[in-house]
C-alpha cells in the first residue's frame, strides 16, 4: 500500500511540473493609421462634430488594458502629422510648442510607430523634432541616412511578454521621391520594402530569435506606382513572398481591409489594414502556447473593429482642453468674404468655379502661362458668406507648395491626355457612364466610386480646351487657344503653374503623361514658393476682401447631346443629387 501511496504522489509531481512548464499567453496588437490630424472628436475645417478620432480609441484602448495590460501592443502607422488643422497649427505656427501628436501618441502610451510619407512632407523641421518628442521607437528600416548607409531611425523593436519575444519591423512606402522636393527628405534614401523585408527577417531570425515578426507598413496593398527601383504599395507583395511575418498591419491607401495571405512557405500571414481618421483601428489577438519557453502552437486572428461611435475619452479630452481652445482660436479667424458657394463635386464635370477659383489664383501669384489643379477632396465646399482660416483647408487640403515648370505645348497636351484618360470613360453609345467608375471602389476614401485616384484629375487654366469623350484614350483633348485669345502652340515653350506633389512626379502625369524623364523634372522648375499653397490662397483672399467665384468656362466635354444627360446620371449616382 504504501508503495501504491509512493507511485501516486510521485505521478501528481511530475504533473505538476509538467503542468507548470506548459502556458499560454494571450497578446492583443492595436494598429491606428493615418489618422491624418483626427485626434480630437471635432472636425476644425467645418466646425462640427466628427466620428471616430483619437478620443475614441483611448476609450477602446483603456477597456482593453484593463484586461490585458501589458500584453497589449499599441501601433501607430504614420501619416499623423497632416489633415486637420490641429496638425497645421502645432507643425507651423506653433513648433517651438510639443507637437500635439507626440503628446496624442505619448499620452495613449504607443509601443511603436513609423512614418507615412505626409509627415515627410511637413519637412525636416518638423518630423525630426517630432521623433525626438514621442516616447516610443519610430521604426523604419528602409529609410537609410546617405552618410551612414544604416536606417535613419530604428529599423525594429523587440518586445517582451511573458516570455514571449515579439518583434515588430517598420518600413514606409519607398515613393517619396515621385512626390517631394528633395529638400524635405534631404541625406535620406527610401529602399524597395520587398527586398528590405528579406533582410531584416533573415537578421531577426538570426539575432533576435523572435517568436511572433509583426511587419508595420506605410504601404498599401496592392495598386500603387511600380517602378524599376521599388513598388508604392507592397503590403500584399511582402505577405506572400517574405515568409515569417505572422503579422502585418499596414495603411497608406485609405482602403480597409481584412484579408489572410498564404506566403511561399504555406503558412497564413493575417493582414489588416484600419482604413483611416481614426474610424478603425486593426485589432489582432494572438495566442501562443510555450513549452519550457518553447513555441509549440500560436493562433492569430483579427479584424478592423469600427470605433467611430464609442463613447469619447473625457480623462483625454479634459488633459488637450488648452490646445483644442488654441486650435479653435486660429481656425475661427475670418480672412475674407465670399459672394456665391462652390462645390468640389463640380469639379469632375466640367470647369467649375471651385477648381477655377485656385486656378486663377496661380496664374495671378505666379504670372504662368497655364495652370494645372485637380480637386483634392471629393464632396466639400465653401459656402457663400464669411470665409475663416478653417475653410481654407477645405478649399486646399494639402501643404504643397506652388512650382512653375517650363513645359512645351506638346507636353501640356500629353499631361491632360493622361489625366482625362483616368477620369472618363470612352463612350461608346449614350446611354454609357461618362466618368470612369469601378464599383468596388465605392468605399474606398481616395477614388470614391472612380476606377482612378480623384487627387489626380487635373484641369487647365489659361488654355481652351475639349475633351471629346468618344475619342480612345490619348486622343480625347483637343487645345483650341490660349484663353487671351492667342494662338496656342505645341511646338511652343509655356510657364506653367502646379503644385509641388504634381510637379515633382506625383501622378505620373508629367512623367508617362508628358513624357518628361523623371531625373529631368528638377531642372523644369523656374518658381518655387517658400511656403505653402494654402498659405498664399489665404493672403490673396485677405488681400482682396470679398470674392466671388465664378467658372471660367475654358474647357467642356464634347459631344454634348452625348455628354449632358450623361453628367446628370453620373452626378446622380455619385453624389445623390441632381445638376
């Protein structure tokens, strides 16, 4: 018996100690990206209450670190540092203050972040005092100082969990250089995400000994600019052909996505993309089963989880009240007065008086011969009445800065044949759509319903124009004069006035449109301003007082029995109204 009492009491140990060395862990990565400025529950350029936005995903963030703790990883995934006007007024006129999204990430703890390519951007002033101001790592390990060949910021961070070593690698889109003046990056070099990624795993496998690789990515999925040297949106790219990333959370295209990715190896690879303004975030559990400290079994799962409507953070909102009330104080400001509204939506289908209004004043700041401008958000306006410095974000979205570039007659012809090829349709009967739409893309918050980036449909000033919509793609602009009454000439050399993000490459337009090489693009460029374009668009409106928008009626599309009930349907669909 007593032997029986022995054998008994010695299996119960060895269970014990069995027992004791097997656990599992269960871990939750939060992702927010491009969140664009959205940091408050109150949208600064119209004056109103917004969905989603920072103060929302604290409230999500606390409720989940009651039950996690430590085991949740907070990410952020670039572009914060432009959008709303809170961004506008701590980067520029207020840097000597801590930029409002350094306290916005310090204050919600973030265990990592990257960059996006609209904080580089805000230029090196800005985005290098704001790496110093976060607490936590910014990560980007293709981002490579020319002087030292190594990352500029750290390349990952290692974390660890209750015995578990995650690693989370940060990369930004390398495209940078198709959209900024090279002086906002200078002594930096951005290298092909694919190929870097192969690297870095290969060194954290060999170094690190990582039991979860987490890839962090300012890059979207699949449908960005392809080049010889790297491709804008690798995410998918990385999942199926780098394998060992259990994890990549990615962002860049404004396109909300959940999908799951067999890699080469035949292992899934989870992939969430939150979309952005801080409407989603990307929300993965993980749980990993360790024996004696060894990795026997992990299972990832995830979504994009909606935060648009929590209830708000007041601990977050009562700690920023100073800098909502400064933020408040300088878009309250009025610089002007208009005498009739525009409308974006105009802007797609036919001159309008919203896309003119900037276009004139181009050719009067600059004193070019043409200009080029495409609508830069998809459905706003400025209303007739008092315009405030809060409009003026409405009215130009962007901080880029003017340029003027030498381009020949020719070249202005190719850049609009390319833009009105990505914007409408080649109809074949009346009863076809005159804009080129794609379905799917209805929720995406950059084509809106448009098969193209709506960012760049560019239109001219300065020239008229038709656009014959039954013509095949390269054919449908046909220049009839120089708006003065001149004759216009292809053969000819023009000034022509454009923003920095088109005429540094943005688009393509200038490149596979006009056919200018892109090495070439720098040396065509006669004007640049200091500041930015909306800065210059705010002193001409206070210079002017009152103003009163008008179309200039330069450029239509042809044949109009064809094209006139096809505008009313397409409007129809796109925004719900009628012409």
């Amino acid at each position: 018996m007593n032997r029986i009492i022995v054998a008994i009491a010695l299996t119960f140990c060895l269970n014990l100690s069995t027992m004791a060395q097997t656990k599992t862990v269960e871990l939750r990565i939060i992702e927010t990206s491009d969140v664009h400025g959205c940091f408050f529950p109150y949208d600064f350029i119209n004056r109103k209450p917004m969905q989603g936005s920072m103060a929302r995903v604290s409230t999500y963030v606390r409720e989940l670190r009651k039950s996690y703790g430590d085991n949740l990883l907070l990410l952020d995934n670039g572009d914060i540092l432009q959008g709303q006007p809170t961004s506008y007024f701590y980067n520029y006129m207020r840097p000597e203050m801590t930029n409002i999204a350094a306290s916005v990430i310090n204050y919600l703890k973030y265990d990592a972040q990257t960059m996006g390519n609209h904080d580089v951007e805000t230029g090196h002033a800005v985005y290098d005092k704001w790496i110093k101001e976060v607490n936590c790592p910014m990560l980007g390990a293709n981002i490579i100082d020319t002087a030292t060949g190594k990352p500029h910021t750290i390349p990952y961070s290692i974390f660890e969990r209750d015995g578990v070593r995650i690693a989370v690698l940060g990369m930004i889109t390398p495209a940078i250089p198709n959209w900024l003046d090279e002086k906002l990056w200078t002594g930096l070099h951005f290298v092909d995400m694919t190929k870097c990624a192969k690297e870095w795993i290969d060194y954290l496998k060999t170094n690190e000994n990582p039991d979860i690789i987490i890839g962090l990515f300012h890059s979207g999925w699949d449908n960005g600019i392809v080049t010889d040297e790297y491709e804008e949106d690798a995410a998918k790219r990385i999942a199926q052909e780098v394998p060992g990333f259990d994890l990549i959370l990615y962002g860049h295209d404004h396109r909300r996505n959940c999908e799951t990715v067999t890699n080469l190896n035949g292992e899934n690879v989870l992939c969430l993309d939150p979309s952005n303004n801080a409407l989603f975030v990307a929300d993965a559990s993980i749980s990993v089963t360790l024996d004696n400290g060894k990795v026997i079994n992990k299972t990832i799962t995830g979504e994009t989880h909606d935060v648009k409507d929590l209830p708000i953070d007041e601990d977050f909102m009562a700690y920023f009240k100073n800098d909502i009330d400064s933020v408040n104080a300088f878009v309250d400001k009025k610089i002007g007065t208009f005498k009739s509204a525009m409308y974006t939506r105009d802007c797609f289908f036919g001159s309008s008086a919203f896309c003119d209004f900037i276009h004139n004043l181009q050719l009067q700041i600059t004193g070019a011969d043409v200009s080029f401008n495409a609508p830069l958000s998809f459905n706003t306006s400025i209303n007739e009445g008092d315009i405030y410095v809060g409009d003026m974000f409405n009215l130009y979205r962007f901080e880029n800065q003017i340029y003027v570039m030498m381009m020949t007659g020719k070249e202005i012809r190719g850049h609009l044949e390319m833009s009105y090829d990505l914007w409408v349709n080649t109809m074949q009967s009346p009863d076809d759509h005159i804009m080129l739409l794609e379905q799917e893309n209805n929720d995406d918050m950059q084509r809106y319903g448009f098969k193209n980036l709506t960012f760049n449909f560019d239109s001219a000033a300065g020239i008229d124009y038709e656009v014959d919509v039954t013509k095949p793609d390269g054919e449908k602009v046909n220049i009839l004069r120089m708006s003065n009454g001149e004759s216009f000439d292809e053969n000819k050399w023009y000034k022509v006035a454009l923003n920095s993000y088109r005429g540094n490459g943005g688009g393509e337009l200038l490149t596979k449109g006009a056919g200018i090489p892109h090495d070439s693009l720098k040396s065509r460029v006669i004007y640049e301003s200091e500041r930015d374009q909306r800065y210059y668009l705010m002193q001409e409106i206070e210079k002017a007082g009152v103003m009163d928008p008008q179309p200039n009626n330069n450029w239509r599309f042809i044949p109009e029995e064809w094209t006139a009930p096809a505008i009313a349907r397409d409007k129809q669909l796109l925004f719900g109204i009628n012409p």
